[in-house]
C-alpha cells in the first residue's frame, strides 16, 4: 500500500527571527511515497473468524495478532477481556467465546 507524505522542509531558526527581519521564502513542499504493511487483510478462516475480524480489527490488524505468542485458552480470555476493562474495546460479551475460542485454535501452545 503506497501512501503520500508531504514533508515540509522548515527549521526553527526561520520560525524565530525577529519581526524586523527579512521575509523567507516559502519553506519547500516535496512529496515523499512510502511502503507500508497491508492493514486491510482478514483473519483467515472464513465464518469462524467473523467475531474477531469484526471486534478486533478497528484497533489492530490480522497480522499483528497472528504473530502474538501461543498462549493457552484462560491467558486469551484474559486478553480479550483486558481490551474490553482496561482499553474500553466496544466488544460485546457474547462475542468473546468466539474470539477466544479463533484465538485459542490458531495461537495455542504446545
């Protein structure tokens, strides 16, 4: 995914001249492309996966909890439930079985 930075090339010496000085030109505007990682792609595993990608991805992105630690079923639950207390994510309780139960089956430990 290409993104567009503008980047404005101003240095601080120029914001504190004083008043009687001489007017600057305009700072340069140039134009930066940039790579970033894909944020739009799903978690895999079509109707299992639908209470996770539609709670958990308004704040992070498949890639980035796919590549989370194993951890066992009751520290997923905790997880999911410290989104829900601590970060006030808007997931309702009924979904958390499922997002535990996607989380558990994909991420579980040995």
């Amino acid at each position: 995914m290409r993104h567009a930075i503008i980047a404005l090339d101003v240095s601080f010496a120029a914001l504190l001249t004083p008043a009687t000085a001489q007017v600057q030109p305009a700072p340069a505007i140039t134009s930066t492309t940039v790579e970033l990682p894909p944020g739009d792609a799903l978690f895999p595993g079509g109707s299992s996966a639908d209470a996770i990608n539609n709670n958990c991805l308004a704040c992070h992105s498949a890639d980035m909890i796919l590549n989370q630690p194993a951890l066992s079923r009751s520290a997923w639950d905790s997880e999911v439930h410290k989104m829900i207390n601590a970060y006030k994510a808007p997931i309702d309780e009924g979904d958390v079985p499922a997002i535990v139960d996607y989380l558990a089956s994909t991420k579980r430990t040995n």
